[in-house]
C-alpha cells in the first residue's frame, strides 16, 4: 500500500543521534502525547518553542532601574528594587542564583503594603515568571 501524500510534504531532513533508551523514552513521549510519530512530536517541540519566545518578545518593555544591594556577604548580595525592571533590562543571563518571593501565591486578606488580590494573582505574577525563566 502506498504512503498517503503529506499534506505539507517535506523536502528536507535532519539526522541526530539517539541512544536506544533515548529513542524509545521520546518516541513513548510521543505516543503518550497523541503524536502518530516521533517526527511530528520533535515538530510540535519546536513551534512550541517557537510559540513561547514570541510571547517573551512581545512582552511590555520595562524601564532599566538598578536596584540598590540591600546586603552583602563574601557568597553574594541581596538586592532591593524594582524586579521587572532588573529582570528585564539589567539582569545577565545565569547570573542569578536564588530567587524568593513573599509571599509565593495570592493573599485572601488585603494588607496594608498593598498586595494583589488573590484572583488576579497568577496574571500580576506572569512577567516575574517569564523573566524569572531565563535564570
């Protein structure tokens, strides 16, 4: 029986290698995922990967605002400012070594420094988490 023709056909091809265990964990990685090949799984990964440095670049520009070090030991500083800011206009690639927030998730309960309620929280915290990603 003859392969049906692609809807897309493809001209080209790319060769890597695998070890077997490799290949078979992605491929059932790709079964698992609905994928009907190996292929199409490394393609979807790819557009994927495609899909989320758009939305990284589309994302407000912030104004470059150095934070001042708020303490310092010989292992490093801890610094106070805008994070937007550093993280989107200062900050180098892998130069971070811990991140912490306080809290981690939505308050219930308004406090007086002026928190984010917890139903708006996850898109308040979004820009963090993207710019948090590259570290």
């Amino acid at each position: 029986m003859a392969r049906p023709r692609a809807e897309r056909p493809r001209d080209t091809f790319a060769t890597f290698r695998l070890t077997a265990n490799e290949r078979a964990e992605m491929e059932e990685q790709a079964r698992r995922s609905g994928f009907p090949s190996l292929s199409e799984y490394v393609r979807f990964l790819y557009q994927e990967n495609k899909r989320k440095d758009s939305e990284t670049k589309s994302l407000p520009k912030y104004p470059e605002a150095k934070p001042k070090v708020a303490f310092q030991t010989p292992h490093g500083q801890a610094l106070q400012g805008d994070a937007l800011s550093y993280l989107f206009g200062v900050a180098q690639p892998k130069s971070i070594d811990l991140i912490m927030t306080s809290p981690p998730f939505g308050l219930v309960r308004k406090k007086s420094y002026g928190n984010e309620d917890a139903h708006r929280y996850c898109e308040w915290f979004r820009p963090f988490a993207v710019g948090l990603g590259a570290f």
